[in-house]
C-alpha cells in the first residue's frame, strides 16, 4: 500500500476524528452510507417463479440470504454463517418481470454474531411503482476458516436511524437467544393449555358438531412429505458449508406441497416463524426435509418443516425446524376458507395443539412487537403467554424515544434540563442531569418503583402487583387528582429494566401502561394511561451517572408539566432534586457493582 493511501485509510477510520467529522459531514448532506450496506437487484424471471408466474419464496430466501452475508461478511472480514431468522412476513407477492430490490446492512455486532437487517421492495418497471415485500432480521456469526472464535469489532451508529437500531438491536437479540425456552414455557404453562383446549371445542362448536368435522377433516397423512437433497459445491460458501437461504428455499418448497395437498390449490406463504440454525451441513451432505399441515384456522394453516443432514453411516443431525402459515387465495386475492383437519393420534395431535397456541403467540408477537406504537392501543391486556413481547416493546418503545434527535432544550435550571418533543398528536418531554451516585446504583435504587414515593410527590401509593420475573414487575401507582374536586388517578404499569449490553449502552427502566382482569378500573378513580416513560442511565465516571427521565406526555400527565414547558414553573427542577436526594441518601443501599444483561 503506498504511504499516501496508507495515510488516508487511517485518517478515515471511523474512529480518528477527521474520520468522524467526514462521516457527520456525510450525513449532513445525505450522502453518507453505511459501509456495510449490500444491495441486490434481480429481475424475475419465469426460472425464479412457480407455476402462477410468482416469485418463488424459496428463490427471494436465497437470494435475502446472500446478500445478508455479504453484508455480515464485509464487517466480519471473514466467512460468516446464519445463525437464525426472525419472524417474516411476506406482504405481496413478486410477478415475472418486476424487479426484487433487496438491501442489506449490519446493525450491531455483538461478540461472534451480529444482527443484519433486510429489506426487500418490489419494482414494477413499467409503472415505476415501488411496494415493500417484506423486512427481516438474521443473525450472522463470524467464523475463522479455523474454527476459532472471532471477537468482531463494534459497529458504530452514524446516522439517527442507525443509532435506533443499534439500540433496539440488543433487545431484539435478548428475544431471539430466549426464543425457544419460552416456547417450551408457554407451551407447557398449565392455564394457556387449558385455555388453548376450551378453545378448541369452542371453535368445534361454532363450526357444527364433531361428527361433522370428523366427516369432512382431512387426513393429515395426506399431506405428509418426505424429500431428500444431496448438498453440492453450488449450495454451498467458500468454506463448503451449506447456505442457509438454500437449506430455506428447500423447507418451503416441501411445506409448499404439503400446503397444496391439504387444498389441491396453490397455496402462498404469508409468514414464517423465528428459526434457528441448529448445527452446520456441507457439502457431501444428505438433507432430508419433512413437511406436514400441523393445523388448517379459518382462513391459514400452518405447515410444519424440519430439516435433518446425515452424511453415509452417521446418524440423523437436526439441521432446522420451521413453521410456516400458508393461505389460499381466491380469484379475487381474498383468503378461501379452509377444511379442517385430522391429526395423526400421537404426534398430530400434539402439534395440532401446539399450532392453535404458536397462531396464539404469532398473532401476540406480530402485534405487539411489530405495530407502530400509534396503531396499538395504550393499555394492552397482559398474560404470561405474551409477557416477553410486551416486556420487548416496553424497553423499545422508550429506545427509539431515546434515539430520536430532534429534542429542543426548553428549560435549564442548575444544569438539570428539560427537553420536549412535539409531534403531530403527542408531546414528550425529557428531563437530563448528573447525579453523583454510580450508574448501577441509580439503576436498582430507580427501577424500584415502591421507593418512588419518597422522592416523587406525584406518587400518592405504588403497590407492586406481581413481579413477573428478575426485570419485570406490575404495579398499580396512585396518583393526586388533577384538579381540586376531581377523583384521583390510578394506572397499572409495567416496569421492565435492562442493564447494558455493552460498554456503551444505557441502563434502561421503561415503564408503560397494562390491563390486568385482576385490577380494573373502579368508579371513584380515574384510570389513566401511560405509553412510554422511564429513564436511561448512563456512566459518566465510576461514581457518576447521567439520568434521563423520559414521558411521551399523555393527557393524564400534561398538566403537571405543562406550566413548565411554558416556563411558568419549574416543577421538573424540583421533583429531580428530590429524586437526586433520594438517591445520594440511598447509594449505600444498593450495591454499586456494575451489572451486565444476563441475557447476553
Ligand atoms: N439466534 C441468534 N444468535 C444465536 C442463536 C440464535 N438462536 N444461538 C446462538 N447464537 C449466537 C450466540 O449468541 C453467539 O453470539 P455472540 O458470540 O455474539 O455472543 C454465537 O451465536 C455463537 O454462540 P456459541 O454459543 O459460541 O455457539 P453455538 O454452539 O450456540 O453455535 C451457531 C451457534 C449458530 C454457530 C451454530 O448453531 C451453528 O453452527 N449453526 C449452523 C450455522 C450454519 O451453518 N448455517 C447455515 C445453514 S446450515
Ligand atoms: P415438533 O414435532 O415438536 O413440532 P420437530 O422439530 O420434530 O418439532 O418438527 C417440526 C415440524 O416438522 C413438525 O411440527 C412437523 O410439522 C414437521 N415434521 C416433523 N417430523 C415429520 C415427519 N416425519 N413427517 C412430516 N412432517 C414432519
């Protein structure tokens, strides 16, 4: 390399300054890209798609799939393999002759893995038009071609949007590495069985006697498919391992079938469930897939797929399981109802039930995680099968508030600030100081709600309702009425906190409103509501920390602040001053050690 170019690439690492201040240069004139961002366009062709002229879903996996391990690759500098797919929703269809448009870039690295978002739209080239296909997020891990362990280096958010993924990005991780205990525990929790099995005959009943159901159910048998795939050299990477995308696009072309068999009609694929890559296949290797209809509802089914490699003797090695939900449309693009059917007595029966409690979680998951905050609405009901979801859109909800970049500094007294946020139907506000108390410190004493009331004058009474596990709890919080005569004010919230994934994330307390059947709303109080509150809590040095009090203002709240933000008051200055005493006062309380996710 000659010194010049030598010079240069130093210079525009993203760590030296010049490096930096060229990237915010970038960004300020919107030309910046991310380094790790990979694009791929495809024009469809009549080889890519199926019989109804439709991009094949297994081809658009293998080529998402590709293009997010080039991405992962080029930070990772080395061959990378996929270790999991989260939950994808296929939105529409792709013709013959429009154009797949698939973007790839790494949002955080981690220790060995790293999470790459996809996006994939739809180009018509004749109209111009342009749709959105689906968006998924897969975890790549960095392999050595000796096997040994990579530490990848971190990944630096420059843009705002970046910085939001790379936040929420290690809550969605915490998701993913928990994602099949809590399968395995909700699946096995006594109440949801009992209420998956009411539900069963409930929807027996609804839909004639059982006699009946019986004479028209399909054997499940008939749908059953065996098919094996030898792994050649063009399956698979440099490195001879097998690509994930093709070992996909192998799964759903036999649940494909098995779906076809159940309605002897072509069936699409609406969505596929998180999965993981249990163990690698090459080259050499035997793939054998196995597809069944574990359950048909109303209008989808879900098809099972599991995916097994041997290789001569050895025995089977469980490569990837997967459930997919499947509809069959009319001529009119609307969903067809479909027949039901008979599980096998052993096995059939007991996936039939776990497909009726996977739609449940599906549909929990979908909505909460993936709903735009302002489509939900404020209280959602909370059970043990859908904890984890909410509990994830708790702690994201308040990161992507966190993120947002468009604060204005409304009011300053003795270096405690208060920041607001107008938006078109909601403001937040957020108050910022240092504290002299070490960040873990301030994370246990304020993730406590029970203690709130001796620092917060807002906090008539805090009873901890249920503590769900080590970082969620339920609450019911008391509040003053906000006029003279009215009623005084009650909300049920969940708290749910996080310690740092790393160095340099924010301890997080995030608190947002539930409905509990045990808890509703009586006559002599008002029930109020909050979206997003809590607070992040950053280390400054060993013994200081900077906290952010976050609320995206409802109308149960407005009143106490708005006279701040008018700058008639300055309640805020008083209630962190409070909330500084208390902690100061409590810091030998709570142990100063620094705390890291245990998820991770
Ligand atoms: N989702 C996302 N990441 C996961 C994961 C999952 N379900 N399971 C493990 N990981 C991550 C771990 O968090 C860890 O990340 P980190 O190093 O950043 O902390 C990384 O994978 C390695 O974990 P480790 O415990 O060292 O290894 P493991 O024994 O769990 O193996 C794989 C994980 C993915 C490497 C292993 O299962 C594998 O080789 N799978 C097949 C991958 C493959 O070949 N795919 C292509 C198609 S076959
Ligand atoms: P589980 O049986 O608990 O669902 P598996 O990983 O064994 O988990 O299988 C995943 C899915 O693959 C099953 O739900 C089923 O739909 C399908 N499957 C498994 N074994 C077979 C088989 N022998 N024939 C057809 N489909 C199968």
């Amino acid at each position: 390399m000659s010194r010049s170019v030598q010079w240069f690439t130093k210079m525009s690492s993203p760590n030296s300054t010049w490096g930096k201040l060229k990237d915010l240069a970038l960004v300020d004139r919107e030309m910046y890209r991310n380094p790790t961002e990979v694009k791929k366009s495809q024009i469809v062709m009549p080889c890519h798609a199926n019989h109804c002229q439709e991009l094949s879903v297994g081809q658009l996996l293998k080529w998402m799939d590709s293009t997010a391990c080039l991405s992962a690759e080029r930070h990772a500098g080395c061959p990378c393999v996929t270790a999991s797919v989260d939950d994808i929703y296929f939105e529409h269809t792709i013709g013959v002759g429009q154009v797949v448009n698939i973007k790839a870039k790494a949002n955080r690295a981690f220790n060995s893995s790293m999470e790459v978002g996809i996006e994939v739209t739809c180009e018509d080239l004749f109209n111009g038009r342009c749709w959105k296909v689906c968006y998924a997020y897969a975890t790549f891990v960095a392999r050595h071609p000796g096997g040994e362990k990579v530490h990848l280096r971190q990944l630096v958010p420059r843009t705002q949007a970046e910085q939001a993924e790379h936040s929420v990005a290690a809550e969605r991780r915490r998701m993913r590495l928990i994602h099949h205990d809590i399968m395995k525990d909700i699946l096995n929790n006594e109440s949801f069985q009992k209420s998956i099995t009411e539900g069963f005959y409930i929807r027996q009943l609804s839909s004639g006697t059982e006699s009946q159901d019986l004479q028209e159910a399909v054997p499940t048998e008939r749908t059953q498919v065996e098919s094996v795939e030898l792994v050649l050299p063009t399956h698979a990477n440099h490195q001879v391992n097998t690509f994930g995308g093709q070992i996909m696009a192998w799964m759903e072309n036999v649940a494909t079938i098995a779906a076809s068999r159940l309605c002897n009609a072509h069936p699409t694929l609406k969505a596929i469930d998180m999965f993981h890559f249990r163990g690698p296949s090459s080259v050499g290797d035997r793939l054998v897939l196995k597809a069944i209809v574990n359950n048909t509802f109303m209008n989808s089914m879900e098809v099972g797929v599991c995916a097994e490699a041997y290789k001569g003797e050895e025995p089977l090695r469980h490569i990837n399981s997967a459930f997919m939900t499947f509809e069959v449309l009319d001529e009119a693009g609307r969903p067809r109802t479909l027949p039901p059917i008979r599980p096998e007595p052993t096995e059939g029966k007991r996936r039939y039930q776990e497909a009726i409690a996977r739609k449940k979680i599906r549909l929990d998951r979908k909505y909460i995680i993936s709903c735009k905050q302002t489509e939900m609405p404020l209280s959602v009901p909370w059970d043990p099968s859908n904890q984890v979801y909410l509990s994830y859109n708790n702690v994201f909800a308040l990161k992507m508030l966190a993120a947002r970049d468009n604060w204005v500094l409304n009011h300053e007294k003795n270096q405690v600030s208060l920041y607001t946020m107008e938006e078109d139907k909601s403001l937040c506000f957020k108050v910022e100081a240092e504290v002299a108390v070490p960040a873990a410190t301030a994370f246990l004493l304020l993730s406590d709600l029970t203690c709130r009331q001796e620092w917060d004058r807002h906090y008539n009474l805090c009873e901890l309702i249920t503590k769900v596990d080590e970082d969620d709890m339920i609450y019911r919080v008391v509040t003053p009425s906000v006029s003279e005569a009215g009623k005084v004010q009650d909300f049920v919230l969940m708290a749910s906190r996080r310690p740092p994934c790393d160095r340099g994330d924010p301890y997080v307390v995030a608190l947002r409103s539930v409905t509990l059947p045990t808890h509703q709303p009586t006559e002599d109080v008002n029930r109020g509501e909050v979206m997003c509150a809590g607070f992040t809590i950053y280390d400054i040095s060993s013994s200081t920390a900077k906290i952010t009090y976050y609320n995206q203002a409802s109308a149960e709240v407005l009143p106490y602040i708005s006279t701040d933000i008018a700058g008639l008051s300055s309640s805020f200055y008083s209630s962190f001053l409070s909330c500084s005493r208390f902690l100061l006062e409590h810091k030998a309380d709570a142990p100063a050690t620094n705390l890291v996710s245990t998820a991770l």
